[in-house]
C-alpha cells in the first residue's frame, strides 16, 4: 500500500519498490530499509494520508507489521551508565542517613 501511495514522491517510491523487491525474492527485509520508508512516508505526509483513506484498523493492518518487524530486528543501543557524582549520594546505594 505505501508503494501505491508513495507514486508522487520518488524517494519514498524508491524505497518502498526496494522492499517490495527484497519480499517479492523470498528474502527478509532490512529493518534499515523499512525504517527509511516509514520515515520518509510520515515526513512526505503519506502516513496521514492512508490514515485519511483508510480506517484505523486498516492503517494498523497495514503498519503494525512493518513497525514489528522493525522492533523485531533493529538492535538495541547500549544503555549508558550515569557518571557517578561526589557532591550527593546515589539514593539507591547510600545509607539512609546519607541522604537526609
């Protein structure tokens, strides 16, 4: 549905054919690929417009699967840690007559 809506706007068409491609040949596509497509279709305004067409249900039909597939396969930054500071206890560590 994003390749049919995407016919004015040559990046996202771009895009959205590269994926339908990778699908068409039986191969999984890249979360890069499908992240780049729903950005460039929400920052076209092609989203807002399948939400205008289409019902919610639909829209989620069509989207849900792409957004899962993303999740599913993007990978999760490392979380940084907080440099500790030694002007207040960390509340979680300290003794309770520290923090008071």
């Amino acid at each position: 549905m994003i390749l049919t809506e995407s016919r004015a706007h040559p990046s996202l068409e771009r895009l959205a054919q590269a994926a339908y491609d990778e699908l068409a040949g039986g191969r999984e596509v890249s979360y890069l690929i499908l992240g780049d497509m729903i950005n460039e279709a929400s920052g076209k305004g092609v989203l807002r417009a399948l939400h205008q067409k289409y019902s919610a249900a639909a829209c989620d039909a069509m989207l849900m699967p792409i957004l899962e597939e993303i999740g599913r396969n993007k990978p999760v930054p490392p979380r940084r840690r907080p440099v500790p500071s030694d002007s207040s206890p960390d509340p979680l560590t300290a003794d309770i007559s520290d923090i008071r």
